[in-house]
C-alpha cells in the first residue's frame, strides 16, 4: 500500500504554523510553547546546497541524519538522496507553470529554499513528516513575473531526519511524498497566505 496524501496531512500542520503565527499574541504560553520548535529556524551546524535548495543537518546528536557515505563525497547519502528529490520536486512545479517560492535573502546562509533536517518530535512525543513555516510578509512574490501578490510570505522547512518508523511505506517513498506535499505549501504561501487549511491541505 501507497502512502497518501490522507495520511501525510494527518501528520502535517503548515496550515495550522500559518494561523499560529498570524495570531501569536492571542496564544496562551503553553501554545506557544509547542509551537516554538516550528517556528524559529533550527541552529545546525552542517549544510549542503543543491541547485535550488540548502540542506542543514547534523551527523551528530539527536538530530543526526545516518552518516553512510557510499560514493564517499563527503555528504551523507541521506541528504544527497534528499536533494535528489527535491530538485525533481522543484522541477516538476515549475514545468506545472506553478510560481517558486519568493527567496529570503540571507536567511539561512543564502537566497536558496532552507530545508531543515532534524528529529520532527513533538512535546508529546509525536512525529511529524514535515512542516513549512511561513515567515516574512513580503507582499509581491518576485518570481512570479505577470501577477501581483498581496499577501506572500517566504518560508522555510522541516524535514525528518529519519523516517523509518514509517510503516505503511518505504522510507524514500515517505520522503517522496512528504518533500511533494509540503514544498507545495511552500509554493501557496508564496502566493496567498491567507487560505483557510481545507484549502490549503485540499
């Protein structure tokens, strides 16, 4: 059996960090509290860019990706099989003629999409696939050359570091689903952030 969207969404709340963050104020402090690890970038300490995207990661701690390194290039073959998918993520948005995300500047070290890799576990002691966290109101999305956008919002996003308690899948289809499901709510906060979260996740 496939793993679907049902399940993915089941397991994602970009939609959910999105009216978290436009209503932070209104949050009690627990609130708060669970949602901080989502809505802050996380500090680690390796990274690799790919065409379109930086991948930060660990090979140490609780956050640290498997270290196998096989064709021995100095990235751990986690990451680099990562970076595989989502530059074909990447590619097969844009060839939809769907508008990238708006880049953020320096954030994260470069203009590229940030992706975060690490432990996805709850206060509760839940796992999560992924996440994207809108983060700066831009208004207009420079990538989109004949629309005008009102309310785009860069982003970055969160990533497992292993998905092998997956067990309705292979991992690399967990990591699959999950890069395709979330970069898309990369390309909606890049046009409209106001959608309610049947839409979003719809």
């Amino acid at each position: 059996k496939q793993l679907g969207f049902k399940e993915v969404t089941r397991k994602c709340i970009s939609s959910i960090i999105l009216e978290a963050k436009k209503n932070w104020d209104k949050l009690t402090p627990k609130a708060q509290t669970v949602f901080n690890m989502y809505t802050g970038r996380p500090i680690l300490s390796q990274s690799f860019c790919s065409t379109n995207f930086c991948f930060h990661y660990e090979i140490t701690g609780t956050d640290a990706v498997s270290t196998v390194d096989i064709d021995n290039s100095g990235i751990p073959d986690y990451v680099e099989q990562m970076a595989g998918i989502f530059e074909n993520v990447w590619l097969e948005y844009k060839n939809r003629n769907y508008t990238m995300p708006p880049l953020d500047g320096t954030a994260g070290g470069s203009s590229k999409y940030d992706i975060y890799i690490s432990s996805l576990v709850d206060n509760l002691g839940s796992k999560s696939y992924g996440f994207v966290s809108p983060e700066t109101d831009i208004l207009d999305n420079p990538q989109s050359a004949t629309v005008t956008e009102v309310d785009a919002m860069t982003s970055f996003m969160g990533m497992n570091n292993d998905y092998s308690w997956v067990t309705t899948t292979s991992q690399l289809n967990a990591i699959k689903v999950t890069a395709a499901h979330e970069f898309f709510h990369a390309v909606q906060f890049g046009t409209v952030s106001n959608n309610t979260n049947f839409i979003a996740e719809a």
